[in-house]
C-alpha cells in the first residue's frame, strides 16, 4: 500500500534502524516514482547511516538526482549534507 509507505518506514527505523530488513524494503521500493515515498527512503537511510544504508543512498542519489526538479533536487542535496 504505496499510501502507508512512508509512514511504516518512519515507524520501523524507529524500532530497529539497524535490522538489515530495512535496508532490504528500501531497496525493493527506492524504485517507486512517486517523490514522497523517494524522499522517505532516502531519510530513512541517512538515519539508519550503515555502510550498506549509505551506498544505497549513494547510488539512490545518482539514479535519481537527473529526474527530479530543482525544488527536490534542493531537498535531496539537504538530506545528503544531513540537514533534512
């Protein structure tokens, strides 16, 4: 349910950011085009902030960046720099 998304995701790194799960869900999402899960998943793995959540940033980061427009190209640039 893409609807619930970001909700579940706030609420399972904030019971267990470190459970390699997380890491595993985001990778099957990161995918999704919708911006609002996009931004999530990228939060969640600069919270988590392992090696393998950092890669995943990494790589979500430059698949992405051309896509978005400059408002969340802006955001996604905050979040990276760990003030979003």
């Amino acid at each position: 349910m893409p609807q619930a998304y970001e909700h579940c995701l706030d609420t399972l790194v904030r019971i267990d950011p470190a459970n390699e799960l997380v890491v595993g869900l985001i990778h099957d999402l990161i995918g999704l085009t919708n911006w609002h899960p996009l931004k999530a998943s990228l939060r969640a793995l600069k919270t988590i902030g392992t090696p393998e959540a950092l890669d995943l940033l990494a790589r979500a980061v430059t698949f992405w960046m051309p896509e978005l427009d400059k408002k969340e190209q802006r955001i996604v640039r905050e979040i990276v720099a760990g003030h979003g």
